[in-house]
C-alpha cells in the first residue's frame, strides 16, 4: 500500500497545487464544492486535486488493516507521481486531517502548506461515534437490494444528510450491489475498542516538526478539538494558525463553506 496510487479527480487547469483528503466513509468527491471555487470561473485560479484515501471510493483497499502511516505514504506517492518536482498544500478533514498531518511531517518536502480540518493530532479512544453508522450499513441486506431507491428505504438511518453521505459508498456492479469503502475492516477496527487504530494517532518517534505555514479550521459547536489539543498541536506545527469557525460542527466544509473557501484562498496566496 505504501506505494499505491490513490484514485484522483483534477479541478482547475493552471495555478498553486493543492490536494483534499475527505473523512472516514467519505470520497475525494465530497471536496468538490470547495475546489470548483478555489479555481475560479475559468479554472486557472488553482489546481486542486481530489483524493480517495485508500479503503474508500475507488482507491485500493488495505491488504494487512488500517494505518495512517501507510494512508501518508499512498498519499505522499500519489501528489509526487501527480506533479513531479511540485509542492503542495494539503487539507484534511478528520481521519484525513490525521493522514494529512502524517503526510507533512513524514514527507515535508512534497507540502508547502496545511490545513487540518477540526481534528486534532491525538487518540479519541475508539470509534463509538460511528458504531451506530456502522452497524447500519451492516444491516442492509446488500443481496435482496433491486434499486438505488430501495436501498435508500431499507437504510436504517433518520437523518438524510447523513443517510445520503453513507450510501455515497453504495456501489452497483451489474447486479450486484457491494459497498466502496473497506467495511468489513473498519467495523474490525472499531471493535478492538480502545485498541483501534483509527481512534490513535502516533507519531513516529523520529518525526521532526512541519515548520511551515498551517491552518487549523476548527468547528465552534464541533467536540474533536479541545482547548488542550493546542499544545501537542503546536509542538508539532509550530507556525499553526487555529481558525475556530462559528455555527460550524465538525463538517466545517458543509457548514460554512464560504467561510472554508475564503480561508483557503488567503492560504494559498500566503
């Protein structure tokens, strides 16, 4: 896997490089929004390119289970074989907030620039907060499924913001229907509890701090960042600008793109 290149989608034809890492059960594709504007009308303002990290949309999956440092190293493989001899500014939302820090501090000379959105570089005990996500699309009898339609009846989820991000990784092959992101390894993940490597994040020992400029987009009404996150984040990242952004949880990008595209762009032209 540490060599794999990852599934992309380009936005933009001219300008800075910037890369966009999406969250756990999430697709490059959820960056979208983001990167059309960045780019500009005519597309020349930036090139940004839209990553599937591995085990989700169609980037390969794990052969030996989860590892940001191998999730860092797809990464740091696919931007050197995307632009040879460029840099890059990185953004990670969440799981791939932790993958894009990993990324900067084991592969500093491919990122300029950084942008961690609301997650913070420490272990969040386990995955309890997507167990509920999980069990559901465990449940979803994949092989009595006739439409797109009759699966999104049968999902067992109230909620339709979070009900259509989920089935985004229900994929249909002929007549079969099978699920995009590595399920199977993330619910494994998660019932190791405290143990799971998802929840951690572990710093290689050798690792020297990223010091380069970085942005730390944080949701006000958002619980992954703590006041007491600050400290090992500036440790590790010296020159981190936290930006805590208000009527925002821990989708800062949905929540208030405007706000996330303006932020983006100063940092680009920094």
């Amino acid at each position: 896997m540490s060599g794999a290149r990852l599934h992309t989608l380009r936005v933009g034809n001219a300008g800075p490089r910037i890369a966009f890492l999406h969250g756990l059960f999430g697709q490059g594709r959820n960056w979208s929004t983001i990167a059309k504007a960045l780019a500009g009308p005519g597309l020349d303002q930036a090139r940004a390119l839209l990553i599937d990290l591995p085990d989700h949309g169609r980037s390969p999956w794990s052969p030996e289970g989860f590892s940001y440092a191998a999730y860092a190293d797809a990464v740091a493989a696919t931007l050197a074989a995307s632009a040879p001899g460029e840099s890059w500014t990185l953004v990670g939302h969440s799981l791939g907030g932790k993958t894009a820090m990993l990324t900067a501090l084991q592969h500093s000379d491919l990122i300029d620039k950084l942008c961690v959105v609301d997650i913070a570089p420490k272990s969040y005990g386990n995955l309890h907060r997507f167990a509920g996500y999980i069990a559901a699309m465990k449940r979803l009898p994949l092989g009595e499924l006739t439409t797109r339609a009759d699966a999104e009846e049968r999902f067992e989820e109230s909620d339709p913001g979070v009900k259509a991000f989920l089935l985004q990784n229900l994929r249909r092959e002929g007549a079969d229907w099978r699920w995009q992101v590595n399920l199977d390894m993330v619910a494994a993940d998660a019932a190791r509890g405290t143990e799971s490597a998802i929840a951690d994040f572990l710093v290689p020992d050798n690792a020297m701090p990223f010091d380069k400029p970085v942005v730390w987009l944080v949701g006000a009404d958002s619980e992954y960042v703590r006041a007491a996150d600050s400290e090992p984040m500036r440790a590790l990242f010296p020159q981190v600008r936290k930006v805590a952004v208000k009527g925002a949880a821990h989708w800062v990008h949905t929540d208030a793109p405007a706000v996330v595209i303006e932020t983006l762009s100063r940092l680009l032209r920094a």
